[in-house]
C-alpha cells in the first residue's frame, strides 16, 4: 500500500495565517455590515511602481514579436537582473558579491523554505522563537525536528527572543550546523547591529556552521549604522547564505520576485569531512525543480534599479514607514509597550492577555486583523504584530478604533 510521509502529521493543526483566514471568515459572515482592516499578514496595498510597470509592458511587447520572443529562460535569471543586484544591493555597500552568486527566484518563502533540501537529515538546527513559521514547518515536513511535545519539537534547538535581550537570541552554548536568522526580524520588527552580527559570524566561522540570513525587509532600515546585508561583515562569505525579497519593497507580492545568494567560497562537508561547494549543490536543486522567473517580471525587477524605480520604491518604503510611525504613536499613547516599527513594517506589542484571545478580542470590537503572537512560537506568547502594509486612511482608522475599543 502507498503510505504517506508521516512526518507532515507532526505539524502543528493548521498553518498561522489559514487560521487566521478562517477567523476573519467566520467573523466577515456574521457581521456583513462591518468594514474589515487587515493589519495582520504582511501583504501590501499599493500599486507597483510606474518604472516597474512599464518596464512589464514593453517585456510583454517583446514577448508579441518572433524576433523579440523570449523562451525558456536560465533557471538562475537574466544576467541583466542579476547583475543589477548585485552593484546595488551589495558592492555598493562594500559587500564582496558577484552576479553569478545570485539565484533569482519567485519568493523567498520558496527559497528558506527549500533551502534545508541540500542538508544532511541529521544536521542540527537552530531556529529562532518567535520566527516566521515556514522556517520550522519545512525541517519538519522533512523530518529533522522530533516530536512536538509541549509547544516544542524535541530535536530543534530554539534560540529565545524576548523583551530582556530585546527580542535578539543569544548564540547557541554549543555547537550547531544550520541557524536561521532574520533581521530585520519578522515578526518582531527587531534589528541587529554590525557588532552583534559579526558575533554570529565569528561563531559560525569557529563551529563550521552555516547562517541562512532573511534579509527581506533590509529596504526598510532608516538607522544608516545598521547593516543591511550580512556580507557587510568580514568573513560572511564563508558561513552565510542570503535571503532578499522584492514583495514588500516593491510590491511584488502578487508578481513574485526574489532572490537568494550563495557565495562561491561557502562549503559544507560530506561524511568523510570533505569540502563540497553550496553553491554547486543549490545550483543543481535550483535547475532539478524550478522552472525560472518569466522574463516580463524579472525585467519589472530590474526596472527598480534605475534612477526612476529606486525614488518610486523608497516613496513606496517611505508611505509603509509613515503608518509604522503614526501606528507606534497610537500604541504608546495606549500604555502599551512594544517594539519594531522604525526601521521595520512590523509592530510587536505585549497585549497583557494571551495572543489569540487579543487577536479575538481586536476583531470582535474593531474588525481589526492583527497577528497573535503565539502562531511565531512559545516566546510570542503575550504579544501581536501589527502590520504598516496598508493605507494611510485604513491605518489612521483602525488605530482609532483600537484606541476607543481599549477604552472601554
């Protein structure tokens, strides 16, 4: 008989953002009057930038024309984008990044998702609490985690964020193969300094351990003395594998663009302790099972680069920034304590109840979507993260609805 992989049934019932669906479902029936704002998944609301779009035209254009008509493309994307990003997300900020370390892709969900293919199933892991649920799931569905006992997976070594070390773990007390880290943080909105990172990386360097660095929200960073790349750090090239996303800086959410760097020089080690290239490794997962971004929206994506796309993506950061702040302000006149929000789109705020119950609470007063905590792990508990991904108005109208709602 056919048996299924049983290790999908250690998951935990359903995944965070499907219950949350769910509940705002069951919520929008019984109440077909009320008005839902949804500051909860981290979805954006605006239009991609003109740049962006016109370059998506004219690709389309090509696309009508024998002459111009592109087929199958290169699984790792178009030499045009990749070198893009390379002079502009990394050598220009002295990060030692070339084009053909670059993997573009159509989500970096996708990508740390799939990442843990090219791993050992013994490999010993280190996965951040509260962190983005796909990170966990996915070793999961792959069968490294154990069994989930307590709010915990027995064979996960859970690195702790919470507000005494400001929500940034501390290194592990002994050695381990794979950490996830992500900084920005989602979904706390907390961010790392160079000093800090580079105690990862001196880490990581000394235990041979490999960093999947999420740096998908690195557009949002306002401090200038905060690294937006984990390549900034010396010695990152030989520990560190990079995560970027062009959903929330650009609006790609409903297009899909991203991409994943793998330097040259990163090794891993078989059995026997012999060096293999990652990059080699990923390079041939990436070719076996992804078909390639379509070359209208990688043309969309590099559109961001020129003069044009770079003001319109900082305007797009800048507005999403403007509701961090006006949302920040309203939290805090609440007596509420928090975190986030100034050099990232994520609010984290204790609730001073458990997570779902707020979350429940929020919904029924206000029609108000906000994130419990406790879907991102034990340490989210006691906390909700609101989302700047929305407009002005909606946003300015559901801090006055909390506002009045927690008046009460």
């Amino acid at each position: 008989m056919i048996q299924i992989n049983e290790n999908y049934l250690k998951l935990k019932a359903s995944y965070l953002f499907s219950d949350i669906a769910k509940r705002v479902t069951a919520y929008q029936e019984s109440n077909p009057d009320k008005s839902v704002i949804r500051l909860g998944i981290g979805d954006v609301t605006h239009a991609l930038p003109e740049a962006c779009i016109r370059a998506f035209h004219e690709a389309v254009d090509e696309m009508a024309v024998d002459s111009s008509f592109r087929g199958y493309g290169p699984e790792q994307g178009y030499e045009f984008l990749r070198q893009a990003i390379a002079k502009n997300d990394f050598q220009a900020h002295g990060a030692d990044i070339n084009a053909d370390e670059i993997f573009v892709s159509d989500g970096a969900k996708c990508d740390t998702g799939n990442i843990q293919e090219i791993f050992d199933l013994n490999c010993r892991i280190a996965i951040p609490d509260p962190v983005y649920p796909v990170y966990l799931d996915t070793n999961v569905m792959a069968g490294r985690t154990g069994s989930y006992r307590n709010g915990r997976y027995e064979e996960i070594v859970y690195l702790d964020g919470n507000a005494q070390n400001g929500f940034i773990p501390d290194l592990p007390d002994h050695p381990i193969d794979l950490i996830y880290l992500c900084f920005p943080n989602n979904p706390t909105g907390a961010t790392i300094t160079k000093e800090q990172l580079k105690t990862w990386v001196d880490y990581a360097k000394k235990n041979k351990t490999i960093l999947l660095y999420d740096a998908a929200y690195e557009a949002f960073i306002r401090d200038d003395t905060l690294p937006h790349s984990i390549y900034e750090i010396e010695g990152a090239r030989e520990v560190a594998i990079e995560f970027r996303s062009f959903s929330k800086t650009a609006g790609f959410t409903g297009t899909r663009c991203a991409y994943t760097v793998i330097p040259k020089s990163l090794v891993a080690y078989t059995a026997a302790g012999d060096p293999h290239s990652v990059h080699s490794l990923w390079n041939r997962r990436h070719s076996t099972k992804f078909n390639g971004v379509s070359y209208p929206v990688q043309r969309s994506a590099a559109a961001i680069y020129t003069d044009a796309g770079k003001k319109q993506v900082t305007d797009l950061v800048d507005g999403y920034m403007a509701n961090a702040d006006l949302i920040r302000n309203a939290i805090n006149s609440m007596g509420y304590s928090f975190i986030g929000g100034e050099n990232s789109p994520y609010i984290w705020v204790a609730t001073k109840s458990d997570s779902w119950s707020f979350f429940d609470m929020l919904l029924e007063k206000t029609g108000v979507v906000c994130t419990p905590g406790a879907g991102f792990g034990t340490c989210g508990e006691g906390y909700i993260r609101i989302s700047a991904f929305n407009t002005r108005e909606n946003v300015t109208t559901a801090m006055s609805r909390i506002r009045q709602a927690l008046a009460t």
